[in-house]
C-alpha cells in the first residue's frame, strides 16, 4: 500500500474512458486510496504591473488575456487555474515557443534583466509568478503583427496537452483628442489619451485666461493634484479619458470665443506629451432659443397688443437665474432698449435697464409677455426682442456660430378693428334671434390689465339709437397652444331683435386706439349701455336728440373728425325681418313612402365661433303632424300627434338670402297613415313662432292610376287642403241572369295597415269609411238586382 506522500515516478496511462472516475492502484495488493485522472486544463494569460517595471497594475476587472500588447512593455505569459502538476512533478516536462509574425519560433528570450532564457525544459509551477520568464516583445522582435504564444506539456518526451494565445504587439504613440472639441460655457467636453497601457500620464491645463477648463473632482484619477492637473493611466486598451469642465467666464471672455489647449505628457518622461484643443463658444445665448411666432394670413400683431414670447434654454439651469430680455428697430438706441419702456435704453451691466424673468433650477423652457401697450413711443414696424443670460447689450452680442437663434422678430402695425358677419349669418336676423357679428380689435384696445379688452358699439335704425360696451379676453389659445389675440364679437341677446322692428340698422364699432381711452362716449359715462341722446368728446359734446338714423351716424363721424381724438370707427347694416318658415308643397306622395318636408327660413341656424366667445345652438324647430279632422276639431294635443320631429336651420349658403329647413316622414311612419289630408304645425319656441300647413296623402298607386310622375318639390305654399279625389273604377263582369255584360264599380282600396294605437281617426280616415260604405251599399244594390 502506497502512502500519503508517495509519489509515482513512471508514465500512468489512462485510457479516456476512465479519465474523471475514481480508480484504486495495485501494487501487488489493492491499496485503500483513491485516485481521479482528469482531462489536463489551463489557457494562456498575461501578467503585468508594477512588479514588470510599469507604473500601474492591472486592476482586477481588467482583462488577462488582452487582444494587442505593448511592444516595450515587460510581461510574463503564465497558465491560468490549471490541474497540471499541482506541483508534485519533479524535472522539466513544460515549455514554451514564440512565434513571430514571420512565423519564426523563438525558444530563447532577453527577460526583462537582460538575460538570455530558454523557454524550453522548464520544471515548476507554469501558473506562478516568475520574474526570470518576464521580458518584452521589443527586446525579441522589432516588428509589430501578429504573435503567437504556444505552451505544451510533456510526460516523457511525450506531449501530452498544448493551448496557444494570439495577440497583436502595438507600439503606442502618445495622443488626445477632446470630444465635442467645440463647447459652451457651463458644458463638460471629454478628453481622451491614447498611451501605452500601465503608464502613468499627466494631464495639465497651463493657461492663464479667466474661464479655462477645469478637472472636476468625481472623475477617476490615479493623482488629483488639482482642478488643473491630474495624473491617469490607460488600461490594456491603451486609452484612458477624463471629463473637462468649462466654467462660466465673466467680464469681456463671456463673449469671445476662446480656445484652449490642455496638455498631456509621460509623468516619468515628460519631454513625451500632446495637446488637445477645446474650442469654447462665448456665453451670451448659451443655447438660447426664441422661437418663431407664426401667424396666419389674416393675423397680425398691433401696437398696443400683449405678445407672448417662447423659448428655451439648451439644457436645464442648473440654479435659479435671471433671462434677459432688450428690444431693437426703428428709432431705437442701436445697443438695445428696454422692451416694456423703450425711452430707457439698456446700459451694460445695470440689470434695470432690460426687462428680466426668474427661470426656476431645472427649468429650460419660458415665456415672456411684451405688452407692447405700455411702450409708448413704439411707431410701425419691425422690431426685434433678444435673450440674454448676462445683462449686455447688441453691441457686445457676440456672433452666433450655430443655428439656434436668440432673438425673435415682430411686426407691429397700427391698432384696427375689422368686423364682419358670420357666414352663418350674413346680415339678416329675425325679430327674437342673437345678432351676432364677428371682429378682431388689435391694438389691445382699452386694455384692463393687460387681459381684458374693449369696444363700445353704437346701433341706429328705425326710432332706435344705442349704445353698449363688449369686454372681451386679448389673448385666447387653442390646443396646440397658439394665441388668438383680440378676437371677439358682437352677441346681443333674443330679447333685443325681439323688440326691434322690421327694417334696416346700421352697427357702428369704436376703436380707442393708441391711448386707450375712448374720447367718444356717451354722457353718462364709460360703462353706460342703454339709448343714447348725447355724446361727449374732449371738443364737447354732441346731441343726438330728434336726428333720424342716418343724420346720427353723420354725427358720430363728424365729432370723430377732430386731431384731438385718435378713436377709429368702423360700420355695418344689417336688416331685422319678421321669422319666416316657407314649406315647399308636399303633392302626390302615396302611404309608406318617405315624406320630406323641406323649406326656407330666416331663423337662426347653429354658429360656433370659439375665439370669438361666440356658440349658439341655433332656433329648434319642431313639427308636428295631426290628422285634418283633428285639427279642425282642436285636438292638437300630443296623444293625438300622428308623428313629430324636429330639425334646426342649416348653415346659410354662400350668398344666399335665407337659410333650408329640413324634416322627414320616414316611410314607416307614413305606412302607420290613412290616406287623407294632414295638418303640420311648425313651432319655434326659442322666438315664439308658429305656422301651420296642409298636405294630402294618396292611397298606394295613386300616381300610376293618375298617369303621375314621381313627386317633385314645386313653389309656393299649401294653405288649403285639397280633398282626396274619389275615383271609381268600373270592370265588365259577365252577367248570369240577363246574358249582358253588366259594369260593376270596384270598391276604393283601403289599406289594411291598423292606425298606430291610441291615435283616433281624423279627417282621412273618415273619408275613407265614407268610402267604404259607399261601395258596400253599391254591391247590395247590384245584388238586389
């Protein structure tokens, strides 16, 4: 039996199918220990590091088996975790070879003592640290390529396991580069070194300018000596990098731009070294945008109007910080003015010079409001507003090399009105009906804070002159965030058509304009609506006491005429008529066909005008449909409606003089009705209306008796009801008595379809029982006969 410490000294061959199975040894006798034979492991790696001679070691996440390897740097190639030996094979039985790019074995090398080693026969542990077996590739070889190092195994002068390990042998030369290489103010650039790997480099920044780059303290350094000095390696990738910070410069370099240029060289060898270059943009937009303001064809912007100015800025503050803001154009000091008072023009430096707003840490997107109302002296024209995080002026603005744009341009024009009414309603109302008329008042006319707006109205006609105000917001939006300044209109309510009477009017619409203030206005003050028999203006005052319309609006006209006053007017006629509903008349429609029931109207039809704070449902217009007989009788009530709906105007057509009303008896109400004559009653409760008309309904193959076309619609209108022919029908039928041929009148056809239930029996119906006895009496005659 073998003891502990036996060690075998001759070859133990194994057959693989016993490789990692426990086996016994027989030395004569079966001993009690065990022994497994295990597949040999093991790969090639590299080791490096300070105990090399480098600057660094490795730290232990990187890599051990790197894919390029410094020429000139010492290493030692080892095995890694392996089951060979574990150190109890005594003598050579390992060893390894070099082969070149050429492909030339080298067995013997120059370590890093300067001695030549063989790498053939060599005895110990391949997995342990050994300085002798250290060398670099530049010591055996100049060429840079592709290497292979190759480790074999030998149990006699038997190999018994090989692993080899490609790698590429790079000289590397001393690089860095920034990325972005052009920065702002208050941004960070990255610098990156190329080197060789575990040399230590230093990084400096030898410059003297306010604002020049700085190391910031959380990145990874081997040294931090300071904010401008500091100390890195490159790992087997053979790049480190660093962050550089640009600080936010004060004084005159906040606005040119400057160029730095840090430097990088070997820590033990400093006449090895390159430079970077860092382009730093001057600070005065730092990524401030201002964005176009676009407005449609028919929008504008007036002098007096509150204009909403968006931005951003190009990241996040980083704290809470001022934005400024100066204005230039016509007239206006060449550095700037201050946007809200343009008298005052902006002096470098002094912040109460610019109009300013608070952005909140974090915060890149604003909004600045330009109430263009309280810059007075502002005349016509194209004016520009700039952002600006320093106080500074246009003069010393420094020039954009991006596209972003830190201004916004405006025209203003002179405050206006323009009015106009709807298309729904083209300047005709019904008595009881809204008027309603739409405007755009620029100029942030008579302004309240800056929200609210004004225009006083004035409307004469036929023994009416008066007056009213209209409040309005100056800035309204839509979804997308898009304002609407001044847009508004006239709404009077039903109750004031309602008493007007039938004729024409004329709407006059008052402007303040650049003073706000309206000179024109009744005598009982700003804020009176009601009728009017004078006015007041700075000249005096105007009767309008006893004039007839027209006089009157002469005399509006002429007490606006002097230079004094700077109100603008604006007019409109429109005409107030009696309601109208005319139906077209409904002829030769038979039951169980669709019935439309179509006609003109002045009454009101649906508008919706959202900016114009304007939306009305429109007159609901009801119809409904009693039999003659019950009509006649007054039994109008609902149980005895034979059908009702209801429909409101459609929008006006494009020219047109009156608005369509439209309903349908749909041909499952009309297959529910007797042949007869009907009356229809319109009503309009919103305006108080009424009217009533008749039609006939034909028994089914009315027409075609009648030699009838299909039904069309005619003109005018059915006022009286026109009874339903009785037609008779006479067929030869063979006699049995007499041998002549005797004529036997065909009954009138009755349709058999029940009235709907609960609807009692009206005129037509009656007609048609009439009918029906007529014909019963007719066939007992003939029978008698």
């Amino acid at each position: 039996m073998l003891d502990d410490n036996a060690v075998m000294a001759g070859r133990l061959n194994v057959a693989s199918q016993y490789l990692d199975r426990p086996f016994k040894l027989y030395n004569g006798t079966w001993g009690d220990a065990t022994t497994t034979v295990s597949s040999p492991t093991g790969i090639i790696e590299v080791r490096a590091g300070t105990a090399l001679g480098a600057d660094a070691d490795p730290r232990s996440t990187d890599t051990r088996r790197p894919a390029a390897i410094p020429a000139n740097v010492n290493i030692q190639f080892k095995l890694a975790s392996t089951n060979l030996n574990n150190g109890k094979f005594t003598g050579d039985w390992y060893e390894y070879e070099l082969r070149t790019p050429g492909g030339l074995p080298l067995r013997t090398v120059t370590n890093m003592a300067g001695a030549d080693v063989s790498l053939d026969k060599l005895a110990g542990n391949p997995s342990a640290d050994n300085n002798t077996l250290a060398f670099n590739i530049a010591d055996q070889n100049p060429a840079e390529g592709t290497y292979t190092m190759k480790f074999t195994a030998y149990n006699g002068n038997d190999a018994f396991y090989t692993t080899d390990y490609q790698f590429s042998v790079v000289r590397y030369r001393l690089a860095m580069s920034a990325s972005p290489e052009t920065v702002e103010p208050d941004q960070t650039t990255t610098l990156t070194i190329t080197g060789t790997p575990y040399t230590r480099y230093t990084i400096v920044i030898d410059d003297t300018r306010d604002g020049k780059p700085e190391f910031p303290s959380y990145g990874t350094y081997d040294i931090y000596t300071d904010k401008y000095s500091v100390t890195v390696h490159p790992d087997w990738s053979g790049t480190v990098s660093v962050p550089l910070y640009i600080p936010v410069p004060t004084g005159d370099a906040s606005h040119t731009t400057s160029i730095y240029y840090p430097k990088v060289y070997e820590t033990k060898n400093p006449s090895t070294s390159a430079t970077a270059t860092v382009v730093v943009e001057p600070g005065t937009t730092q990524g401030i945008e201002l964005y176009e303001i676009e407005l449609g064809l028919d929008e504008f912007f007036s002098l007096g109007d509150a204009i909403e100015i968006e931005g951003t800025l190009g990241k996040p503050a980083k704290d809470t910080m001022d934005l400024y803001f100066y204005l230039t154009g016509p007239n206006l000091h060449a550095n700037g003015v201050k946007p809200s008072n343009p008298q005052i023009p902006v002096i470098d430096g002094d912040n109460s010079t610019f109009d300013s707003i608070t952005l909140s840490k974090d915060q890149s997107e604003f909004t600045y409001g330009w109430d263009t109302s309280l810059a007075t002296g502002l005349t016509p024209g194209t004016y520009t507003i700039f952002a600006t995080l320093d106080p500074i002026g246009y003069n010393q603005r420094a020039l954009s090399e991006t596209g972003t744009k830190d201004y916004v341009e405006i025209d203003l024009n002179d405050p206006s009105i323009n009015v106009m009414f709807p298309k729904e309603a083209p300047g005709f109302f019904a008595q009881g009906d809204h008027i309603v008329s739409l405007w755009t008042a620029r100029g942030s006319p008579a302004a309240m804070g800056g929200k609210i707006g004004k225009i006083r109205y004035y409307i004469f006609g036929s023994n009416l002159q008066y007056t009213g105000i209209q409040e309005f917001p100056l800035a309204k939006s839509d979804s997308a965030g898009k304002t609407f300044p001044g847009y508004s209109g006239l709404n009077l309510p039903r109750s004031f058509s309602a008493n007007l009477s039938e004729g024409e009017y004329t709407v006059v619409y008052q402007h303040p304009m650049y003073n706000g203030i309206f000179d024109l206005r009744p005598v009982e003050g700003d804020k009176y609506s009601g009728a009017i028999t004078t006015l007041t203006t700075p000249e005096g005052s105007v009767s309008l006491s006893g004039l007839q319309a027209p006089d009157a609006l002469r005399a509006l006209k002429a007490a606006l005429a002097p230079a004094s006053i700077d109100d603008s007017l604006v007019t409109q006629t429109f005409t107030i008529e009696k309601p109208s509903v005319d139906i077209t008349p409904i002829l030769n429609y038979e039951v169980g066909e669709s019935i439309p029931v179509m006609g003109a109207t002045n009454l009101e039809c649906p508008m919706e005008y959202e900016y114009n704070q304007i939306d009305l449902p429109g007159d609901r217009i009801t119809l409904s449909l009693y039999t003659a007989g019950m009509y006649y009788a007054g039994k109008t009530q609902s149980v005895n409606r034979v059908y009702s709906d209801e429909a409101y105007p459609a929008k006006t057509a494009t020219g047109a003089a009156s608005r369509t009303i439209s309903f349908v008896i749909p041909e499952k109400a009309s297959a529910q009705m007797k042949p007869g004559d009907y009356a229809a009653i319109l009503r309009c409760e919103d305006i108080k209306y009424e009217k009533t008309f008749f039609f006939t309904l034909h028994e089914t193959g009315y027409r075609k008796e009648h030699g009838l076309a299909d039904p069309v619609l005619g003109e005018g209108l059915s006022t009286v009801p026109v009874a339903t022919p009785w037609t008779t029908e006479y067929v030869p039928t063979p006699a049995t008595t007499s041998g002549k041929a005797e004529y036997v009148p065909t009954p009138f056809v009755i349709p058999t379809t029940d009235a709907p239930l609960g609807l009692p029996l009206g005129y037509g119906s009656a007609f048609s029982l009439f009918s029906a006895l007529g014909v019963f009496c007719t066939l007992l005659y003939v029978r008698r006969r």
